[in-house]
C-alpha cells in the first residue's frame, strides 16, 4: 500500500476552507473539496490559516481500495 502527500488544507473548525472570492469565502464538510496547497504554496496556506483561525492539515491519498 503506497500512501502519497497530495499538498495542504486549511482546516476552521469542522469544516475545510475551499477558497475566496471578492465578499465570501467558500468552506466545505469534505477535505476532498477544499482547496489544496502544495509544498510552494505554504506561506499562502499560513496565511490563510492565521486570518480565519484555522489550522494547516496535511492530506495523503493510498491506493488501497
């Protein structure tokens, strides 16, 4: 079974930021449908993280079926 970092999500509360347009922010139940930083976006992910009070998750995926 192979287990692979796929990038970060910004975690707020129970629920998964999914991204910002100009007035709202989009947050989901799911980390599937968050959006998702890679390894050269993390300063954007903390950043996001420390303005809506939210902590920085990892998501792996595996193959296993």
């Amino acid at each position: 079974m192979d287990i692979d970092f796929i990038g970060y999500v910004v975690k707020i509360g129970n629920y998964y930021f999914g991204g910002r347009t100009q007035n709202s922010i989009s947050i989901y139940k799911k980390a599937q449908r968050a959006e998702i930083y890679n390894e050269n976006e993390l300063d954007i992910a903390e950043r996001v993280a420390e303005d809506f009070g939210g902590t920085i998750r990892k998501i792996y995926v595996s193959d296993k079926e």
